[in-house]
C-alpha cells in the first residue's frame, strides 16, 4: 500500500521541488553541499571587493592619486617653466625664495554655497566673544560686589572704633569733672548714662538734649569732646596722659586726634 502512494505523487509537485536539507544533528554534511556553500562564500567576497564605487569615492581616489604624482614634461605649464630656467624642487620666484610645495588644494563637497563656511566661522566667533565678554563682565561684577563688601566692613570697623573712642572720652570727661566737683556735664552727652536712672529721669533728659545732639554723628561728638578734655582738663585720651600745661600738651602730645597718634 505505501507503494501505490508513492508511485501516486506527482514529480511535479512541491515535494519534490522543495527539498530542505536535512541537518539534523550527528548526520554527515554532503560533499556538494559543502562545495556549494563554500563557492557562494567566495563569491560574496569578490562582490565586496568588487562592489561599484560611488561618484564621490571614485573621484576622491583620482585626485588623490593626480596630486601625489609630481608633474612631468607632458604638463605644458610645467614645460613654460622649465624654459625660464625653473628645476624640479626649486623654489619660485627671480631670488628663489618662493614657494616649492604647490599651493594645497581645498576641495569643496558640501551643498552650502560659497562663503558659507566663513559665515558659520564668524558666528562661531562672535559666540566665543560674546560669552568671554559675559564671563569678564560677571568677573567685574564679583570684583566690585567684593570691593563694595570691603568698603562697608571697613566703614562698620571704623564706626566701632568711633563708638569705643567717644565711650572711653565720656567716661573720662565724667571722672575728670567730678575731681573738679563739676556736678552737671556740660553738654548731656559728655558723660556715660548710668544704667540704673529710672525711665523717667532718661526721658526727661533726652527731651531736653534733643534738639542739641541728634543732628550730631559720632565723629563729631567725639571731636567736640576730646576738644574739651583738651581745653579744660589738659588731657588726651590718645595719650591717656592728663598734662601740667598748655605748653607741656602742645610740646608732648602728638595731635588732637587718632590718627596723629599711629
């Protein structure tokens, strides 16, 4: 019965058309196949090798190999030359101190037009300058924020050292007019308030100093009173020194103020 049914199917048909190789494991490869498959390897290769070069390649490969070739006497330019006295690898020029390589060849292949790429040069260009010009700026801007931030360090330091001086002079100025039995401060502020006065007495004595020292700023009060211990108590607070006389002050004492004493 299986051979009516093999002798039933058509050599026409697909099965025998379609014939799959059979690679199941541990069977033999045959000789033919292996020859095939080593034969259409081969030819894949040579196609590689083969394969048709595009336009750009191609021209790229020619001129490579024009300029690498040096000009012979078949180039009528070269033929002009060597009748002026011109020598293969001299330099041009009446003096020889021309050039002797040919000027290089720079060879367009974009689709930009002309001048293209020394637009997109110059933009680069004035980006860089742009952003150097931003960092200096910033750089500035730090430089004088830091000056600025000295500046009013120093001026607060100073405005201290007033302070500190001017307490130091009314303290002084308290005890000297006391050793004279001076019992009221010539001006209100000459002396250092004491912390144990009521509210009351602190009131009524800044109504009555008002109008004499709030227009007045620490250095000028320190001015008027070191004037004073000068003038009345013949005493320095630079110094720290109460002296004999007007003359033994003028004679000894540097100046009337801090700086004469640095």
């Amino acid at each position: 019965m299986k051979l009516n049914m093999a002798e039933d199917e058509d050599y026409m048909s697909d099965s025998f058309i379609n014939v799959q190789d059979d690679i199941r494991p541990g069977l033999p490869v045959l000789r033919q196949i292996r020859e095939a498959r080593r034969k259409e390897e081969k030819r894949q290769e040579v196609n590689l090798k083969n394969r048709q070069k595009s336009i750009k390649e191609e021209e790229q490969e020619r001129r490579d190999t024009g300029l690498k070739k040096a000009l012979g006497c078949e180039n009528k330019g070269f033929a002009l030359l060597q009748k002026m006295g011109y020598k293969s690898g001299q330099a041009l020029g009446k003096s020889g101190d021309g050039i002797v390589e040919p000027i290089p060849l720079s060879v367009k292949t974009g689709k930009s037009g002309i001048g293209h790429e020394t637009l997109l040069k110059r933009k680069a260009e004035e980006k860089l300058e742009s952003y150097r010009r931003k960092i200096h700026m910033k750089s500035q801007a730090e430089e004088k924020a830091a000056e600025q931030f000295r500046i009013r360090l120093k001026n607060k330091q100073d405005e201290m050292k007033l302070e500190g001086d001017l307490r130091r002079s009314q303290r002084a100025c308290q005890q000297l007019d006391t050793q004279k039995n001076i019992q009221v401060p010539r001006e209100a502020w000459y002396w250092l308030r004491p912390e144990e006065e009521t509210e009351e007495e602190t009131e009524e004595e800044q109504d009555e100093d008002e109008y004499k020292s709030e227009d007045l700023s620490v250095l000028e009060k320190l001015q008027i009173l070191t004037s004073y211990l000068r003038e009345e108590h013949l005493y320095c607070i630079w110094c720290g020194t109460a002296y004999e006389d007007k003359e033994d002050l003028s004679s000894n004492c540097p100046g009337p103020t801090s700086a004469d004493h640095d």
